[in-house]
C-alpha cells in the first residue's frame, strides 16, 4: 500500500559566474526554493522580473508538511498559473467536525455559501506542491528563474544599491550580487541569523507527532479533531485525508517526550492501531515531531533583504496560517518591488511591505496562540476553562464558536493600511480598502467566467457600476484599467452587485494584489488619481 510518489531530484550545474569568476549583479535573488520561495519566483517572473533562486538542497520537501491550503493562497496560486493543478490533484473540504471522548460537540462550514471559482480548503502534500510549481517556473519562465540547487548562502552583506553574497556550492565558493534579496529559507533561516535578526515570541512547552499514514478507511474528506478520544487520552488528535489515500494524523505527546523515540515505528504503529483497529491494514509515508512556536520578527524588511514565511513568523500548525500567510507575505511584496523597480513609486513603498504584514503576522499570533492555549492548556484555570466550553458545547449553541480547535486561516484585511483611502461615502458588505477581493461570477465576451481572473495580470484595476467610465486612466505613468459591469463584464448571478455594494456609479480601486484600496459611490478621476498615489506611496 506505501505510496509510490517518486521524489524528483534537480541536477546541480555549475552556473557561468563561479566558473569565470566574476561577480554579477542580478535583479532578484531568492533564497530557499520551498512553498514561498517559488511563490517569489513564479510572481517575479510573471511580471518580468529575473530572478536566481538558490538552495542549499536539490529536491522537494520530504512528508506532507504544509499540507492544507486555504481560499485565498489558492486564488494566488491560481493568478501564478498552479491553482486548478493543484485543486485537481487535492481533497477538497470546507467541513471541520470537534469532538470530546466520542461525541461530537461542534462542527462549521468554512464557505456557507455558494459561487465562488476556488474551494475553502484543500488538502495536498508539499511535495506535489513544490513539484507543480516547478514545473511551471521550467514551462512559462525558464529564461527568466535560473535554478541554482546545492547553492547555500553563507554570507550576506546590504549595501546602499545591492546586496553582496557568498554562495558555497560542490565546485567552492564564489561571490554574487543583487540588487533586491527574499529570505524564503524557512523557520531555521540562516539568513534571518547572518543579518542578526532575531525573533520576539516564544515556544510553546508541548509537542505533537505527524505521521502521514497509507491505507484505505471510510472518514470522509473533513478536518476531524479530538479532545481526549478514547485512543489517546487526556490529550488531543487531529485527522485530514489527503491525496493518493494518505491520512495525516497529528497526535498530542505532551512535553515530557523523547522526540526520537516517538518518532520510532514501534512507538507510532500501536498509536495508529489504537485508533483505527488491529484490522485496518495501513503503512507509515513519513514521521516527524514539531513543537508550537509563535514568534515573528518586528520588521520583514533589513536594507534591501525582504524576510518571508516561517522565515519571519512562526505559528502553530493548527489553523493552516504557516505557509498560507507566507504565500500572501509575497503577494504582498512582488508588486510593490516591481514598481519600485520600474521608476514608477518610490523607496518607501517597500517599507509597506513590513507594515501591512507585521500586522497580519501579528494577527496570525494572536489566533495561534489562542488556539494553543486551548488546545493545550497551561495552567488548572485554562484547563477548566476548556472542559467548561466543552461540557457546553454538546447543548448550547452560543458555547460552540469557543471551542478553538485551531481557527482556519483566513486573510488579514489591512484595515489601518497607509496606502488605503478612507471611505467618504457609506457603504455596505465587507469590501472595505485593505481587504481582499471577492470572488464573483461573472461573464466576459460570451464565457463564464470569474470576476479575480480577471484581475490577474499585476495591474491596477478599477471596478465601475458605469457603463460609461472610460477604458484606462494614466496615473504617473501607471496604467490602470478600467473594468466596467455591463459594459466589459457581465454580473452573471447578480453577486458582484451584492458582494460589492454595486450602486449605479459605484467605483472600487483594486490594488495588483487584489486588495481594495479605495471605493467612492461615482466615477471621480481626480479622487482616483490621488488614491493611486496614495496607494504607491507617492501622496
């Protein structure tokens, strides 16, 4: 039954600097080629950036990893041309059901309601993940992401106009530069500890084993989370189905464990048949045993080196917000940094990039800790806390939204965000500036279609109820389009109009993320044109 998946190994190439010896000056350097490192590579290179990407490894993860992913990251993934093969391949879910000993005392629907392009969540290995992604920098962008495998950065250096590095590779070491860095090398970032940054939080005095099981069994495809089951008791368990019939099942083991030992077959085995009976026939794919930490560091930006992921916040794995947020950290940066590039916004834009998400990482904290302390209680008034909600739950539906089992992730709105305009009219619904767009069906010369993908291409946007608005405004060199609903777009179910408050006249203007960053009730070219300055920095 062992999963026949075939980890693929990249082939290490002397690159033509090492060889001649002269030091380059590259546009982008990336450091690390996981989730979020190719993430950086995939948006660079969509926008015409060239990038180098470089890694001290030369395959995928090993084990599932980051292996659920929510709305959001996979309407990015979808935009860098990864979503639907990933989507395709997954289990999807949006169920999540919590239960005490054997009962179940609560459940939610992380999307209630229909239309939308893009599940609430799915389930896939890193592995595959990765891979897809690679392929895909290798199919649309080979002459612009130069892979560069068993290439392990061991100094770094800012300067005023570049970033000095040394790589140590199997032929030596040689020196290069760039003009931008993304630290993307994950929780132990060597690069994080060059640049003396260090990480305000703390871990967390308890520890869970992962073991990614083979086998066939008859849980359907929810996220199912138990406190004290009769299999494990006094502590907590986790189950997800992922794809190639692989269970992910996450077993509290307290702190007073020995790592290497519960990660032995004859200590998880007996765990597993515990749980599932002597006769369900399974095999172990990968075992491994993490800590919770949440930490993060209090800027994502040193001189011209950008920190990214586990690389600058740490969270527990019980809400899916580790490479999830690391997606939207990238999302966040690439525009910004292309623009920069371009002469088109100036210096300080960049610095936004650590503003809007030191925020959301700090909102991602809050959340993880509170589901860990829930999780895990730390002292006998938590405790009993807990075991309140619990007792509760089973009855009264107000205790329910208490039990914190890991609250999913979703995105972070930057509400208080520098670059968004301040509403001047009132509105309804939840598209305030610094939220993501949602999602709507829509129909464009004829073929259904989706209102994000149509938003998709790394430019500002406006979004007008007036047929009349014209085709593009220029705004200081910037081109923003104009996207009108009747005239360029058809509002195929009516939702557009409810999910966006869609008054006659009514004007949204989309950041290249897809994050609103203003909104006025008519088509007005001078509010416009001072919001996307503000929106730039440039106000």
């Amino acid at each position: 039954m062992l999963n026949t998946y075939q980890y693929p190994e990249f082939d290490y190439i002397q690159s033509e600097e090492q060889k001649s010896g002269d030091v380059k000056r590259h546009k982008a350097v990336i450091i690390g080629s996981g989730p979020i490192g190719l993430t950086t590579a995939l948006d660079f290179a969509k926008q015409g950036i060239p990038v180098v990407v470089l890694d001290d490894n030369n395959t995928v993860s090993i084990g599932s990893r980051a292996v659920c992913y929510a709305k959001r990251p996979l309407e990015i993934m979808d935009r860098l041309g990864v979503g639907e093969r990933m989507i395709e391949k997954s289990v999807e879910w949006k169920v999540g059901k919590v239960f005490r000993d054997e009962e179940l005392v609560y459940q939610f629907d992380l999307l209630p309601e229909d239309d939308h392009k893009i599940p609430a969540f799915i389930n896939l290995q890193q592995y595959y993940l990765e891979e897809y992604m690679i392929d895909e920098c290798k199919k649309q962008y080979g002459d612009l992401i130069d892979f560069r495998w068993k290439s392990k950065v061991i100094s770094i250096k800012n300067n005023d106009d570049h970033v000095k590095m040394q790589v140590e590779t199997p032929d030596g070491v040689y020196g290069m530069e760039a003009e931008y860095v993304v630290a993307c090398d994950g929780a132990n970032s060597d690069t994080r500890k060059m640049l003396g940054l260090d990480f305000e939080g703390h871990f967390f005095q308890d520890r869970f084993l992962i073991a990614d099981v083979v086998m066939k069994a008859d849980f359907p495809a929810e996220r199912w989370f138990w406190f004290n089951p009769p299999f494990h008791r006094n502590q907590s368990v986790l189950l997800h189905m992922q794809a190639d019939d692989v269970w992910r099942i996450d077993f509290q083991l307290g702190w007073d464990c020995d790592p290497e030992e519960e990660k032995k077959p004859e200590k998880v085995i007996p765990r597993l048949k515990e749980m599932l009976g002597d006769d369900v026939e399974f095999e172990l794919e990968w075992v491994s045993v993490y800590q919770f930490a949440c930490r993060q560091l209090q800027d994502f930006k040193c001189g011209r080196v950008f920190i990214a992921g586990d690389a600058a916040h740490q969270v527990s794995p019980f809400g899916a917000r580790g490479a999830n947020t690391g997606v939207q950290d990238i999302d966040n940066l690439t525009w910004k940094l292309k623009l920069v590039m371009d002469g088109k916004a100036p210096e300080k834009l960049l610095d936004t990039y650590s503003e809007e998400r030191v925020f959301a990482a700090a909102d991602n904290l809050l959340n993880s800790t509170r589901s860990t302390d829930f999780i895990t209680p730390k002292s006998p008034i938590s405790k009993a806390f807990r075991d309140a909600v619990l007792d509760l739950a089973s009855d009264y539906e107000f205790a329910r939204p208490l039990v914190n089992s890991g609250r999913l992730s979703t995105p972070t709105p930057y509400l208080n965000s520098s670059l968004n305009t301040p509403d001047s009219d009132s509105f309804d619904g939840k598209m305030k500036p610094g939220t993501n767009c949602a999602d709507a069906p829509v129909t464009v010369n004829g073929q259904d279609g989706w209102l994000l993908n149509q938003m998709n291409d790394s430019r500002f946007k406006l979004i007008s109820f007036n047929a009349d608005a014209p085709k593009t405004l220029n705004v200081n060199g910037i081109e923003v389009e104009v996207i009108a609903v009747g005239r360029d777009l058809q509002d195929r179910k009516g939702l557009l109009k409810e999910r966006y408050d869609g008054q006659d006249g009514t004007t949204y203007l989309i950041r290249p993320d897809q994050h609103v960053a203003a909104r006025w009730r008519q088509f007005d070219e001078s509010n416009i044109e001072q919001a996307v300055k503000r929106a730039i920095a440039a106000a």
